[in-house]
C-alpha cells in the first residue's frame, strides 16, 4: 500500500488545503454514483463510481504517473485505492466513536485557508465545484472528515520515542552511499553552435573548423585565448569558463567526456544536439561522505517516520479487525459482485449483517390496460435500486435539490 502508507502520517497532520484544491481542478470525485456497491465499512458505504473517479484521478496526476506505468497495473492501483478508502471510513468512525467534534467554525477556518493560499474568493470557489458537479456541503462534508482524521493521528501519535545513538549509527553505517555528496569538475569550453535547420554540408564544415581549433590547442593554444576568439558559447568573454558542475546537469556525452578527464586536461571534440564542443577541466573536486555529525538529525527523521509509520499500520490493523468490512469488487471479471453472493464469511453474514426475512421483498404497483392491476415482487436490492434511479431522476431534473438527493441516497444505501 505504497500509494496510502507512505508518509501517511506527516502528510494527514499537515495541512489538507492545497490537497484538495488539486482535487478539484484535476477531477470531479464527488459526482453521485448509482452504479454498485464495492464495499461496505460498518453502516457506510463505498460506490464504484467513487473508486473508479479516484483511480482516474490519480493516473491523471503526473507524480503518479510514472509508478502506475512502471510499477501498478490498473487493477491493482484499484485495490489500493479501495484499501485507502476503508482506512478512512474506519478512521473517521474512530474519531466520533471517542466523542471528536468537528465544528461549523472548523471548517471554516480550513476553507479560509483554501481561499487565501489559492487567492480565490468564495463565489469563485463555489463556481468550480459548481462546474465540477458538486457543491459546497459535499466539499464541507470532506474537509470535516479530513479534519476527524488530523485529528486522531495528531492524538494517537503526537509523542515520539527517542531514537538511541547506537541506532542512528547503525542506520548511518548501513547507508553511507545515500549521504554521499558527488564529485564535480570545473569546466570550461569552447562551443560551435548548429544552426537549428543547418544543412548536412554546413554541419559538416563547422565540424572541419572545430577540428581545427583542437589542433590549434594540441600545437599549444591557450584555451581561454582560443574560447574569446571562436567559442558561440556566452561563456567566450571569460574565457570559456562554466564554472563547477556536478554529475546530472549535463547532456550524457558532455559529462561522460567530462568526468573521464584529468585536471587540465582537454577533451576530445565532442558532438551534442547543440554543435560541437571542446571543454577543459579545470579543477577536479573529489565526492565524500557527510560526517555523521551533520546528517544525524536527519537521520533521526528517517527512524522516526520509519517507527511512526509501523505504528500507523498496527494501529489501522487493529482497527479493521474491529470493523465490519464487506468486500463487493470482483476485479478479475471487471464487476462489482451481488451483495448476497460475495464470498463474506458466512459467520460473519449471520452474526453481523442485517437481517431480512419478509422486509426482503417488497411490491410494486404495476397498471396495465383498463382496470386490471398487476402486482410484482421485488427483491430488496432491486426495490432500492429502483428507488434510487427515481430519485437520481429527481435530482436531474431539478424537482429536489443535492442535498436532499444526496440524504436519500445515503438512506437507500444503508438499507442493503
């Protein structure tokens, strides 16, 4: 669980502000879902359309990007992101278990800071989430969870155990290489620059020149003097010099001629995308390792995330197997299960889900042509279903408003 484990602790304790702002101009995820349940925490739910626009969001934003290519497929990114739900759902059922109150004046304050930090005023603000198919109770109702988790984190991990000495150089011994500083070099150059639609041949003739400015330095040129006379580069007025660069700042077959080189020593011509360039180290400034007295204190931050983070996971493990988690998702077929058939252990079904015998079925009215009347049976889930397609209608069509169609909904929901 990489994507919710990492740093989870600092990042909920900080701010949520600017978080959220993000949410809202990558994706929508607070457009009303009515298509399947994947899981159950306690008497809330989680919708598959709540999942997948969280999904989306995050292969959408570029820090994400690379992992979900590289690392997750999309099925398992969706079990993460389900994982990530659930903790949050238990969390904030933690937090008002224990008697947290999240105030009117709270959630003011953070949407303060929303607008001040993001220089927004509060109709702008409501015209996005307006745009964005939401409104200001449904973002009202995340930053108060957001807020119910700060919290509770604060609470439970506010007190740090000291980290001993002889752990911080333990950690500092097995990893030096990360506190390494790297060499560097100072350079100069002399550098013929390609036109950007240059011809093959007017290429080729700025390379016959740059070769004869190299034997002009193998014959005993000076190389400043050489730079101010033929160098493109901005560098030509002092000489050529570049100054001390470090491992990565380069074009590669720059620094792979540069760090190979000596102190004074003169490359060979070297051809980039930009033209041809002679360089000249100048001095060479050997890499080190950081003495452990100036690294320790981040050292202490490493162990100290490291502890707090393996708290964070017992301490949700415990609260999960405190909860009443269902699971509806079947990602190998790509749907979300039928509530009666998901494979929840059958103890659990009998000892904690609720039970229906005849307030199973319910009955619809059905007219048919003259005065004849039909009556057909409907299961519970399909009775709710329905029920929620007409409110959804409802809702569409501007006869009930959000807040209203979100309450049934929710009321619908806690029915299965």
């Amino acid at each position: 669980m990489k994507i919710y484990s990492q740093s989870l602790v600092y990042r909920l304790i900080t701010t949520v502000a600017a978080f959220m702002f993000c949410i809202i101009l990558s994706t929508s995820i607070f457009a009303a879902t009515l298509d399947g349940i994947v899981a159950k925490v306690n008497a809330d739910v989680i919708t598959l359309g709540s999942l997948e626009n969280k999904v989306e969001m995050l292969m959408l934003q570029k820090e994400y990007s690379d992992s979900v290519d590289q690392k997750l497929t999309k099925k398992n990114l969706m079990k993460t992101v389900l994982e990530g739900l659930i903790t949050e759902k238990i969390q904030i059922h933690e937090a008002k278990k224990i008697g947290m109150v999240v105030s009117d004046e709270d959630i003011q304050k953070k949407l303060d800071e929303i607008y001040k930090t993001n220089n927004i005023t509060y109709k702008q603000f409501e015209s996005m989430l307006l745009n964005e198919g939401s409104s200001l109770d449904d973002y009202k109702e995340i930053v108060s969870n957001q807020i119910y988790i700060s919290r509770l984190i604060q609470m439970q991990f506010s007190s740090t155990t000291k980290v001993g000495e002889k752990s911080l150089k333990n950690y500092y011994r097995k990893n030096k290489k990360d506190f390494l500083v790297s060499e560097k070099i100072e350079l100069s150059q002399i550098m013929l620059v390609k036109e950007k639609n240059a011809s093959n041949k007017e290429i080729q003739l700025l390379k016959i020149k740059a070769d004869e400015i190299f034997q002009l330095i193998k014959d005993g040129g000076t190389f400043s003097n050489l730079a101010r006379k033929f160098s493109d580069d901005v560098s030509a007025h002092l000489g050529g010099k570049i100054g001390i660069v470090s491992r990565g700042t380069m074009l590669p077959e720059l620094e792979s001629a540069a760090f190979d080189l000596r102190e004074g020593e003169v490359s060979r011509l070297v051809e980039t995308v930009n033209g041809f360039h002679i360089i000249k180290c100048d001095s060479f400034i050997p890499g080190y390792a950081k003495a452990y007295k100036i690294v320790k204190p981040e050292i202490e931050r490493i162990l100290n995330l490291q502890n707090r983070e393996k708290k964070y996971k017992k301490w949700i493990k415990g609260l999960k197997e405190k909860a009443f988690i269902q699971y509806f998702l079947d990602l190998e077929n790509k749907k979300v299960k039928s509530i009666r058939d998901s494979n929840v252990i059958k103890k659990q079904i009998r000892t904690q889900s609720p039970k229906f015998n005849k307030a199973d079925h319910y009955t619809k009215k059905l007219i048919k042509k003259g005065k004849h009347i039909k009556y057909e049976v409907l299961s519970n889930k399909r009775w709710i279903e329905n029920k929620l397609k007409k409110y959804k209608e409802l809702y569409t069509n501007g006869e009930i408003s959000k807040k209203l169609y979100s309450i049934k909904k929710r009321q619908l929901l806690e029915k299965l």
